[in-house]
C-alpha cells in the first residue's frame, strides 16, 4: 500500500504530509468515512470541535484496525474558548468526546479579531505539550503578527500554521516567513473547496497526466512542500486524492499552477474574523 510521506517538524515529531479533512462530515457519519480513508492508506485526520464529529471521529479511529501509533490526529480549539483556564477545559472536552488518550497535533482554530486572548490560549496549550496528552502544538489562520506574538511570549514556535491555500490564493509572502521559521505551511482548503477542480489551465493539466484535475492540485501542494489535508466525504474520491502521491508534476507545470495564484481568498479574512457568535 501507497503511504504518504512524512515530515519531521521543529520539535522532532513525524506527520504525514498528506492527510485528510473532516469539516462537514456529520459526527455520525465521521467513523465510517476514516475507516474507509485509513484502508485506502490515510494516516492523519484533520478535525476541530467546531465541526461537531469529534465523537465519530475518535469512534473512527478506535475502530479502525490501524494501532493509534500510527495515526495522527489533529484537533483545534474554537474561538470562545480562548484564555488560559478555558483552553484547558475546551481541550479537556474535546478529548472526552474523542475518547482518545491523547492527540498528535493541537491547534488554536483561529487568532481571533480584535483579542489578544489567543497567547493565553498558546501558554495553556504549551503546557498540554508538557503534560503528554499533546504530541505537538500549532496554529490555524494566523498571521505574521500572531506569530510574532505567541513565540515572543513564550519562545516557543508552533509546529505549523493551517492556512487558506487554493491556486487562486496562495499566501506565498506567509508561506516564506513561516518557512523561515521552520514552521510548516499546512494548506486548509486545498482544494478551493472543490471549486478548483473547474479551473481551464487545471483541466488540461490534468489531461496531459492522464489525471484528474483534484490529483494535479494535491500533486502541487505536495511538490511545493505543504502539508495537505483534502476533504472527500466519497470513497472514490478519496481515493483519487490519495493517489496523487503516485505521479510527478515537471517543474514546469508546478510553475504554471504557482502563476495561477490571483490573492483571492474564499473564506473568512484572519484580521477581521471573530466566530465568536458561532458555537
Ligand atoms: N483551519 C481552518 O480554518 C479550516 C477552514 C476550512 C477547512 N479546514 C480543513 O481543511 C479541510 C479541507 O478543506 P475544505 O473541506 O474546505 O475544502 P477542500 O478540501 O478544498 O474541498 C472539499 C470539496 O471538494 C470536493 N472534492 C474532494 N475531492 C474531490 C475530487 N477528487 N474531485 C472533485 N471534488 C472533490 C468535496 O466533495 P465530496 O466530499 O463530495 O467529495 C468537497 O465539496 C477541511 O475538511 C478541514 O479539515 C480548516
């Protein structure tokens, strides 16, 4: 069987560069679709506790036949849930409706317009490093001020950040302080939330490969080093995206998918953003 290759990050833990994403995926459905995933060859599951599943989820993953040290499960903390003492109660919540000893990867969803409270969250969440129940620790949507933040108050770096990147919004300037960083881009959306796949210059791409235009994007994101987490609710679908790890794009073709990029973003803006009147 295929298996992704993994990435060491900057505290010394191995993930999976390619993965799969959840949001959307009902809690009951959520078991089904990661033993499916994880027979195709799927090692790393993306949810938060926004997306309501964390319990089909962690059923999944219990029941999937692979041992847990094998898997790699990521999960976020919501934006109410920011500040130091409420950050470890959200986290011990997510955990009970995961039912897991502990997760591989924990990020802050994301840094929350107009609050500081997400470097309350980041100190809580270096303490859940210490504490065993979190392998690794992260952050989703921030920006480079986030950044400066989070490490400036505690000099410790987050092993990645999970940001929008589709070929027609790549973030390439945030992509090159974080890797100056060494830490690791982690493209939400890679897909363009399906959206992508309808692009002209992708479907004759794909054409040429004998591929499908989802297979060309991951290809992409994988030979330009992110990590990638596709979402597919569809057996053959996530087949397909798992089996873009079985080609190679020529350099070329990875420089007219980096020309693709026109600075438009299909979701919610991190300097703007709040969700607090969501969940
Ligand atoms: N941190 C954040 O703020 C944040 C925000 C958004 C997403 N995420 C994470 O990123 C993951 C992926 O993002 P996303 O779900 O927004 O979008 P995406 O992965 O870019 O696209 C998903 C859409 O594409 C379709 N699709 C999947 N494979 C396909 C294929 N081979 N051919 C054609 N269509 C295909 C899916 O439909 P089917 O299911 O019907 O196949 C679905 O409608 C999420 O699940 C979540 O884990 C994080």
């Amino acid at each position: 069987m295929t298996t992704a290759p993994t990435f060491i990050l900057n505290d010394g833990k191995a993930m999976p560069q390619l993965g799969f994403g959840v949001w959307q995926i009902s809690d009951a459905a959520a078991a089904a679709v990661i033993k499916t995933a994880v027979s195709i060859g799927y090692r790393s599951i993306d949810t938060a506790a926004y997306y309501k599943n964390e319990i089909g989820v962690g059923r999944g993953v219990r029941e999937c036949g692979v041992d847990r040290k094998d898997l790699f499960v990521t999960t976020k903390l919501w934006n109410t849930r920011h500040g130091y003492d409420e950050a470890f109660k959200a986290f011990d919540e997510s955990m009970e409706r995961l039912g897991l000893d502990y997760i591989d990867l924990y990020l802050i969803h994301w840094p929350v317009a107009g609050s500081e409270k997400y470097v309350d969250a980041w100190k809580a969440f270096v303490k859940l490093r210490e504490s065993g129940r979190v392998k690794s620790i992260g952050v989703s949507n921030f920006m480079e001020e986030h950044l400066e933040r989070i490490i400036g108050e505690t000099g410790v770096k987050p092993v990645l950040d999970q940001i929008e990147i589709h070929p027609f919004f790549q973030q390439k300037g945030l992509t090159t302080i974080l890797r100056d960083q060494g830490i690791f881009p982690e493209a939400w959306s890679p897909l363009g939330k399906g959206k992508s796949v309808e692009l002209p210059a992708i479907i004759e791409m794909a054409r040429k490969y004998g591929k499908s235009p989802a297979q060309i994007i991951i290809r992409w994101h994988l030979q330009s080093g992110r990590i990638v987490i596709p979402k597919s609710a569809n057996p053959g679908r996530l087949r397909e995206n798992f089996e873009a790890l079985d080609f190679v794009l020529d350099d070329a073709d990875v420089a007219a998918m980096d020309a693709l990029d026109r600075n438009e973003r299909m979701d919610m803006d991190p300097r703007t953003f709040t969700g607090l009147d969501l969940m």
